[in-house]
C-alpha cells in the first residue's frame, strides 16, 4: 500500500474515532470537505504543513496518520518493491 493510501486510512480510522464528520473536519482545517474526502481515499500527495493540520483537527500526534496498522500493512514486502536495475549492455 503506498503512503496515500496508508495515509488516508489512517486519518478516515482517526476521524471516525473521534466522532467527526468530514466537513468537520474540513471547517478545522478550513477547507473543502471534498478536500478531506480525496485525502482519505489516497488521492492526494499531503505536504508535511498539510499533514500537521490534519493531526491538529483531529488531536493527534501526526505519527499516528503515517502508522502502518493491520489494515495498511495488508501488502508483505511492500517497502522492498522497487523498480527493476536497468543492465548495463557492454
């Protein structure tokens, strides 16, 4: 699972225990509920500044929205996936 999705997970799973809403969440940050909406479903490349207002709407340590969980860690070996080596032809 790659960073946005984990990411977006982590912060629905953080949102829902908290008891809010996507729009309250969006009007904390001050912005579009449809922005929190693409968030969450890894749609978006989150900046570190977004990523410490996303933790601050909720009232959470930032760590915990890039947490690997049971849920985002369902992919063995996903931080070993790497592009092939190109072969250098002699």
């Amino acid at each position: 699972m790659d960073i946005r999705r984990r990411f977006g997970t982590n912060l629905r799973r953080c949102r829902l225990a908290a008891g809010l809403s996507q729009e309250a969440v969006a009007e904390r940050m001050g912005v579009d509920r449809a922005h929190v909406s693409s968030m969450e479903r890894g749609l978006q490349n989150v900046t570190l500044s977004t990523l410490g207002f996303v933790a601050q709407a909720l009232k959470i340590d930032p760590a915990a929205l890039l947490a690997p969980t049971s849920e985002t860690a369902a992919e063995p070996n996903a931080a070993r996936k790497v592009a092939p080596r190109r072969r250098r032809l002699s």
